[in-house]
C-alpha cells in the first residue's frame, strides 16, 4: 500500500511539473552578537536585522503554470526564538486576461513598487535614530491580508486596488473593509524612471503618497518621496508631513557612496529631522567594508514634551564572501544618547533587548553577520 502511494505521488509531481515550474528559494541573515553595552552593563544575545529573534532555517516556493497565467506562493520561516511561521506573503495570483491581475491572500509588496533606499546599518543591528526606515523608505508596500487586482493597460503603467478582507468569517461590514483600501499607481518613463502615487485608507484617516525614482543617470540613483497623514482624531504627536530623498552612486567599480535625508513634521510640535550616509568598499579576495554614520534631531520625545535631542549611530563593518551563496563578517556599532539598538522611539522593545541603561547611555555592539541565500 505505501509503495502504490508513494508511486502516485511521484505520478502527481510528474504531471504538475509538466505543466508548471516550482522553484524552491531561500534568503536568510543572523546576527550573533558575542558582546555589546547598554551603557551599563556588558551583554550578549542572538537576533535578525529586525529584531525578532533568529532565523536560521527558511524555504520560500514559487509555483507558476506553463503559459504565465497562473501561480502561488509560499514561505515557512523557522526562527530560533518563535518557532515555525509563515512568510510575510502567501498568495495565488491569476491573469484572466494579459493586462488583468488578481492576487488573493496575505499580500506583501505584489505590486513592486515599495520605495527602499537600504544601505550601511540596516544590514546588521538596526539603530532606531532614522525616521523612514530602509524598506519602503519612499513609497509604502500593499501590505495586508485580502485581495488585489492589478491593471496593466500600456507598456510600463501599473494601475492597482488592494482591498483587506477577512478571512476567517463573512461577518464584517462591506463599508468599513472599503474604508481601508490601497489605491495607486507606478509608471516606468523609459530611461528615466519611475513614478509612483497612492491612497491609503486607515479607517476614518488615510494617507496619501507619492515617490519618484531617477534612473537615467549611469551609475546613479536617486528617489524622493512625500506622504500626508489625513488624521481625523489628531493629537499632537500625529505625523502630519513627511519628506524623504535618498541617493546613492558607484563611484569606482569598488566603490559606491549612499546619503539620504528624512523630514518628518506634527501637528503641535516641532519638527524632526534625520540624515544619513555610507559607503561600500570592495576590497578584494571577497573582502567588503560597509560604514555609515546616521542622525536624528528630534524636537522632543514622542509624548510631545522634553527637550530637543540629537541621536548618532555609527557601523563599520567588515565581510567576507563566502561560496557564491553566502558571507560572514563582524561590525562595531555604536549609538548615542540613549537611543539603542532594534528599540522603538520609546525603549519599549521585547526584541533584542538593547535597552538603554540610563536617557544618555552610549550604546554598543559587536556583531557577527552571518547570512546566505539559494
């Protein structure tokens, strides 16, 4: 009996295959870290770029029939701290016509145009001293559990609606999932660049968004982006404004330079600011540096009182290349004025747990990347 099952399954594998391409993938980074201070005490732990633990096992599948018009995907993360989970994004797609799109499922960046500007310390422990972080740093992701269609009705133009909807029961008001839509656009202007704009519903508030990204110069590339926070039930502390610009350009053939610049204003407070910049250095021998420096200068804490502050973060990090499917390297990082590492703008995280000790603790870590991916 077991050998007919197995015999079936191969039977069944056999005839998918032939209609389709199942491919198996995996990313993964993990940051051991051996010694770091919280301004008082010397301490160790084990965590992610962002946080969370460890994950040191994933696999990610990718299904798509013969002709294009069909496919899902799939991902399972083991991390050491929280056990098996499920990917970020698991959906099925299908294309009823060319220019038609629709993705149904936990939805994850499907339209391709989040607005990442990621360099220097967003690859090994993330401070928390940068108002926009690394990913979407311009332009947010269709990030929600529901469904998405996509229109494709000329040559680089991208039209697109997500709706969240619930997946558990058929109970919740039409009115308040509409409420919470995500609608935009991204259009790709041959040798220039992109354009990008979307709304945002969050209820009875919502976002608006807009982002342009700048190809046509070799070597270089430059992205800017706005968004405004339409707040219904505003306290002082609501973001209201946001700005962010990001350019990076390969200077040699070993080297590439990154800078950006973030602005973020309230309804009742004064303004934040935030800047950063880095550099990739190829040394050879698959040897790599990475260092940046970055900074936040905050007009007062998020409760809307104290005094204004500046927050620097430092990395200089060395790798090592290793195969063709993975590095290793380790860093000196450092963060001041009581900011941290892998914390929110409070402190209060339940991640890594690099805490400061006291309000202006200096902070540092030294840790070991370990990353790979198939």
């Amino acid at each position: 009996m077991k050998k007919t099952l197995i015999a079936a399954a191969a039977a069944v594998a056999l005839t998918a295959s032939a209609a389709a391409e199942i491919t198996f993938g995996a990313w993964l980074r993990t940051l051991p870290v051996f010694a770091a201070s919280n301004g008082d005490e010397t301490i160790a732990g084990l965590t992610n770029s962002w946080g969370w633990g460890a994950r040191t096992a994933r696999i990610d599948v990718n299904a798509v029939a013969e002709d294009g018009n069909a496919g899902f995907y799939m991902g399972v993360y083991e991390d050491a701290k929280n056990g098996v989970g499920a990917a970020d994004g698991t959906y099925m797609w299908v294309k009823p016509v060319e220019q038609v799109k629709l993705t149904v499922g936990q939805l994850d960046n499907n339209t391709g145009l989040r607005g990442d500007f990621c360099y220097g310390s967003w690859n090994w422990i993330r401070p928390c001293n940068w108002i926009a972080e690394g990913e979407g740093f311009t332009f947010s992701k269709v990030n929600q559990l529901g469904a998405l269609v996509e229109v494709f009705p000329t040559e680089g133009l991208n039209v697109f609606a997500a709706v969240p909807l619930d997946a558990t029961k058929l109970q919740t008001k039409a009115e308040d999932q509409y409420k919470k839509i995500q609608a935009g656009f991204g259009y790709g202007i041959d040798g220039v660049g992109t354009l990008k704009a979307q709304y945002i519903g969050a209820g009875d508030d919502s976002a608006i968004e807009a982002a342009f990204d700048l190809t046509s110069v070799e070597n270089l590339f430059a992205t800017v982006g706005f968004k405004y926070n339409n707040w219904d039930n505003a306290v002082a502390t609501s973001e209201t404004i946001r700005l962010t610009a990001g350019v990076s350009y390969q200077v040699t053939e070993e080297a590439k330079v990154y800078a950006d610049f973030q602005f973020q204003a309230y309804d009742d407070i004064d303004a934040d600011m935030a800047f950063g910049a880095g550099v990739d250095y190829n040394i050879g021998d698959g040897l790599a540096l990475n260092a940046d420096v970055r900074g936040a200068m905050v007009a007062k804490d998020h409760s809307g009182t104290g005094d204004a502050e500046t927050y620097l973060s430092f990395l200089v990090g060395l790798t090592k290349g290793i195969s063709s499917n993975g590095l290793i390297g380790v860093g000196f990082q450092g963060s001041t004025n009581g900011k941290g590492f892998l914390s929110s703008w409070h402190n209060d995280t339940t991640e890594f747990g690099l805490t400061p000790a006291e309000a202006d603790s200096f902070c540092w870590a030294i840790p070991v990347r370990v990353e790979m991916w198939f």
